[in-house]
C-alpha cells in the first residue's frame, strides 16, 4: 500500500514537508509513471510453479498491467522454474495464449478485452523458463550461477507452488545461499513470497514459521493474503479514518454488530483434492475473514508505515476471544437449483463430510469492541456471489415516533461491498412523501465505477510492486498467522472431541438453517445474500 503525494494537496502546509520516507528513499531516479507512481526498483523475479494456476491466471496478468502502468524497471527478470523441460519460448507462448483468453472473457477478473502489445512484449521478452524439481539441489545451483553474474542484485523468489513444497525451497534457498543479504551477501534484496494456506492448523503454522525463519528474516518474508490486494479491502481504512460521518461512530456505544460475508456461487471445481483436505473454514475464515475483520476493527495507526499498521492489526488478532465450536456452524452443499452436491464432484469422496460453508460469531475482546458480534460467513455454491461487510448501528430511541403510525424504525447500516460490486451503501430512514408522518427505509449508494475509471485488476499488481518496494503493509506477519490459528484452533480440534456437525444445504441457497439460528440467538438475522438494494415502494 505504498503511498503516493496528492498532486493536488500543494497548498496544504504538509505538502513543503519532504514526501514519504517510502519514496525518497527509492534508489530511482526513473519518471514517475502516468499513475503517479515511480517504477520498482530492478529485481528478478524467480517463480517457482511456472507452469501453474496461479502464474498464468493472477501472476502475468498483474505483471502485465505493472508493465502497462510503467511501473517495472527495464532491468527487470522473470525467471520460471517448473518440473519438465521445455523451451522459453513455448513458456511465453502459453502464457500470451492464456492472457489473451483471460482478456477476452467476461467473467475473468482480468477481463482487459483487447491486449497492449507493447506491454506484452515488453514483458515477454524479460521471460525466462528453467526446468527444475522443487525438492533437489540441481536448479537451486544454477540459480545461483545465474544469479552470481549480476552481483548486487535484487531477487524475488515467489513459491506458487503447493505447500507442500515451501519448506524444501525456502531450505535449498537457505542452504545454498541464495537468501543472504547485505554483508557476506548478494548486496541487493533478497526476499520470498508464500502463498496461502500457510499452515493447516497453530501447531503447522507454528512449524511453517519457525522453519523459514531458521533461514530468513521475518523481514525478508512476504505472506500473502490476495484479499489485501483488492483495493475495495484497502479502502476499508480510508472509509473509516477519512470521513468525520464513520470515525467517531466507529466503536460498540454505536454499532451493533458487524456482518463479513465471502459468498460464493461456484462450487469446489476441479479442487476437490485440495478441498476435501481443507474445508471452508481453514480455506477462508483464518485468513481472507479474519482479515477483513481486522481493517474493520483495528485501532487508527499512526502512520502508513508497514510496522505501525501491521501492528495495530496484530492487536486485533490477539484480542479476538478463541472460537468455541458452539459458535460456529459448518455446512455442506447437496443437490439443489444450481447443481449437484459436494459429494458428486470430482475427487470427492462419497460419504464426505468436508464443510463447504462455515459461520462463526466472533468477539473482539478489547475496550472499543466488547460486546459487539462480528459474524462471519463463507460458503461455495450459495445463491449469490457476494463479499461484503455490513456495519449495522444501534437503535436510536423510539419515543417520538409512538404516537405516529411508524411500527420500527429499519436499523442503519453501512455495507462496504468488496466483490463483485466495488462500492459502500448506507440503509437509513427517511419520511415517506404525504400527510402522515410515516418513516421508509432508503439506500444510499456509491458505485467505484461512477467516480473512478477502474481497470481489470487481478488484485496482485499492488501486492507485488510493494514487494519490490519492500513495503509489507499488505502482507502477513508471523505473530498474526499464529495468532490467528490460535483463535481457530479449538474449531479445528475440539477440546470435547468429536469434529463439528456438518449441515446440509441446497446448493444455490443462502445456506444451512443452522447459521440462520446462530443469529437468531441473539436477535439477529442474515443480511439475505439474493436481495440486496431496498426496494423502490
Ligand atoms: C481463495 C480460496 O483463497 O479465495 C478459494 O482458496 C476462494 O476457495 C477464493 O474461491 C476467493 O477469492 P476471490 O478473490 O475470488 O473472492
């Protein structure tokens, strides 16, 4: 999240003042591209899984629109390392094939239509691949052959891989010295990127952690949490610290409670391998809900630095009061109005009973949050696609109104929508035209695309140009991973022994009943997934 002057804030006072620490303190003197932002430092980016998922759908396409964005240096590297040999140039030409789909296609994130060609070649002629296997001495060597001809330079080793190979990389990285920085080192940076799940549970994550760090610093280590790279996420913080109306409402005397949805109308598609061994709630709560919790409920930093927010959020992991397994319901889809059931799916077994939907109630244990549920849904094949957050207010009092024909006032709530629609709405209560004093609840709404042009963005171009920045704003801490599996662990290995109960629901629904009585407890209901803005009477 690296932070950029405002053009137009010259005549405010701070603006004399020297620009951010981040930014002077680049080595480049390159113009600041048309964004405004100035180009990475040089680096070589080695990403091992070259031939993966992740590289072709999410990696090229952000790399591709840095490089449209002017946002890489002209000394810039990408090296590709996979098992099986073949040549660079059939590597670029699978790749340009797959950008070129993901383009055209509608319902890709990266849907840029036609591709700049400029940008592409720019970026196809920096490609290189390598054969290797992750787990033998052989590539790790001729990295470093490679690597030791541009002495003093910065590298990026990026694991797209399964994590089941993080920990024989980072060790051949370690051990073949290839993540030695500074004195004794390569002189320039020297850092790694970890893709979720990092971990399975505490004690893994735990293990994870203590074996990377055996061979790098923390501060060379990049844990990534895609959700952090939508900007909708990032807006969270400006949305909270940046308007009079949100900040001083921000706290339990106001809110009532919060709503974190991350619902999904596609089912586990060809992952039913990786699912079956994971589940929703390892899948999304620790990681992308948690997360989304934390911008929503961390204290004001005071600054953008990465530390002081990162540490701000690390308090909010810590206070968040270990989950019980009463207050969580997992589900499972079956057959119904948008398909088959889990258990039809591919590399799935017959009888199993992997939760495809979890919800928990979550309470923040700390001065501005006691009291107030955060409730957090994440489900595959549910009746909308939706990740949103739903700030709901505490009733005002309703005196005035008891002589009036009004029988409730409809609460206020702030919904800050991530995907797929970017924006924020707010539901309040105005009088309905007529005679009578009559009360109607209304939505207000912003669209990101009424104000902004916005660009196909797969969500990593920031993560990875901070990267290179070496700004970790956005990334995962290893006291908030571990943390963060402490509250969890107790779901994922009850104290009272037998695992959680998993609940049938109709695949194209808004979920098992049983989430609905989780709320209900308290008072509460689900925001309806299907219907979203208040009808027009
Ligand atoms: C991934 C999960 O981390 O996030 C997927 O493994 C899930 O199961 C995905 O579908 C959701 O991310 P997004 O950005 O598509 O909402």
């Amino acid at each position: 999240m690296s932070t950029t002057p405002n053009p137009q804030a010259s005549d405010h006072p701070a603006a004399t003042q020297a620009p951010s620490c981040k930014l002077s303190a680049s080595p480049h003197d390159a113009p600041p591209s048309p964004a405004g932002k100035r180009p990475a430092p040089p680096c070589t980016l080695v990403i091992f899984g070259a031939g993966g998922d992740l590289t072709k759908r999410l990696l090229m396409p952000a790399l591709y629109n840095l490089a449209v964005d002017g946002l890489l240096d002209g000394a810039m590297k990408i090296i590709g390392v996979n098992h099986g040999e073949r040549e660079t140039s059939e590597w670029r030409e699978d790749l340009h094939k797959s950008l070129q789909q993901f383009a055209a296609d509608k319902a890709s994130t990266f849907h840029a239509g036609k591709l700049d060609d400029h940008a592409w070649n720019w970026v196809a002629q920096r490609l290189e691949y390598k054969a290797g296997e992750f787990e033998t001495d052989d590539i790790f060597t001729k990295l470093k052959q490679e690597l030791e001809q541009s002495p003093g330079s910065n590298v990026i080793f990026y694991l797209a891989v399964s994590s089941r190979f993080f920990k024989p990389i980072v060790e051949h990285l370690g051990k073949a010295g290839l993540l030695k920085e500074g004195e004794g080192g390569s002189g320039g940076f020297r850092r790694i990127v970890i893709e979720k799940p990092f971990g399975t549970d505490l004690a893994s994550a735990r293990d994870l952690n203590a074996h990377i760090l055996s061979y790098a610093k923390e501060s060379q280590v990049y844990r990534i949490d895609h959700f952090l790279g939508k900007d909708t996420v990032q807006s969270i913080l400006a949305v909270r610290f940046a308007n009079a109306l949100f900040e001083p409402i921000w706290r339990r005397e106001y809110i009532d409670s919060v709503q974190i949805t991350a619902a999904e109308t596609i089912g586990v598609e060809g992952r039913g391998k990786f699912y079956e061994q994971t589940g929703a709630f390892r899948d999304m709560v620790p990681n992308h809900l948690f997360q989304l919790l934390g911008m929503v409920a961390m204290e004001p930093p005071n600054s953008f630095d990465a530390e002081a927010v990162r540490d701000k959020k690390a308090e909010i992991f810590d206070a968040i009061q270990p989950l019980t397994p009463d207050d969580v319901v997992f589900g499972q889809y079956e057959k119904g109005p948008a398909g088959v059931g889990y258990r039809e799916e591919p590399n799935v077994a017959p009888g199993s009973t992997t939760e495809t939907y979890a919800a928990a109630r979550v309470f923040v244990e700390n001065w501005r949050w006691a009291g107030v549920p955060f409730y957090l849904r994440t489900g595959k094949r549910l009746a909308a696609r939706r990740t949103e957050i739903s700030v709901q207010l505490k009733p005002v009092p309703f005196l005035l109104f008891r002589d009036t024909p009004v029988d409730a006032l409809t609460p206020n709530v702030l919904t800050l929508r991530i995907d797929p629609a970017h924006g924020t709405s707010f539901d309040f209560n105005v009088k309905t035209p007529g005679p009578v004093m009559q009360v109607g609840g209304v939505q207000s709404s912003f669209d990101y695309a009424d104000f902004f042009a916005e660009r196909a963005n797969v969500g990593y171009e920031t993560l990875l140009y901070d990267c290179m920045l070496g700004d970790a704003t956005l990334f995962q801490r290893a006291d908030s991973i571990e943390t963060s599996w402490c509250a969890a662990d107790d779901v994922l290995h009850p104290k009272s022994g037998g695992a959680l109960p998993v609940h049938g629901y109709a695949a194209g629904s808004e979920g098992p009943a049983q989430a609905d009585a989780l709320l209900a407890r308290d008072g509460h209901a689900w925001r309806p997934l299907q219907q979203h803005a208040v009808e027009k009477k």
